[in-house]
C-alpha cells in the first residue's frame, strides 16, 4: 500500500512553481529600447511596469539579443527603427 503525500508538501509543490505566460497574445507587443544611465534598457512599449518584462543590457549588442529572445519567447514584434539604432551603436562599440 503506498502512502499518501502530506498536505504541507503538496502545497509547497504549488507554491515553489510559479506560472509564466508564454502564450501568444491576440495583440502582438512591441519591443522598444531606451539609452539611459549608459546602459540600454529594453522592454514591451505600453505594458504596465508590473507586467513588463525588460532588462538592462550593458552593450547594444546583448540588447538585441534580448530582443530577439522576447521576440522568441513572446512572439512580440521588434521596433525598425530602434533595431536600426542598435545595430549602428554595436557597429560603432565594436
């Protein structure tokens, strides 16, 4: 006969596991990123901060990157012109 697992252990199980939305929305989000404080700030444009997802990337090269992974993960839409911009600043940083 098998033993029953313990209520406690059950409810860490679903405590530790936090959910993360990977599905594709109806809308698709737009990527932007934004130069501040010498670091490239790259995020979804009008997404309240509590929902968003962005990051501080140091070089405009692992900023395009980061937008190519929420591209992947999120099927969101990169900004041309801020892609553009990026790409000169990599070419110019490297």
């Amino acid at each position: 006969m098998a033993r029953k697992a313990k209520k406690s252990t059950e409810n860490i199980a679903t405590a530790v596991a936090p959910t993360v939305e990977t599905t594709v929305s109806a809308t698709p989000k737009l990527i932007v990123a934004q130069r501040k404080f010498n670091r490239w700030y790259v995020y979804f444009k009008d997404v309240a901060p509590k929902d968003n997802v962005g990051c501080g990337c140091k070089t405009a090269k692992s900023a395009i990157r980061y937008m190519h992974l929420l591209k992947a993960r999120y099927g969101a839409t990169i900004s041309q012109t801020i892609y553009e911009r990026l790409q000169f600043e990599a070419a110019r940083e490297a």
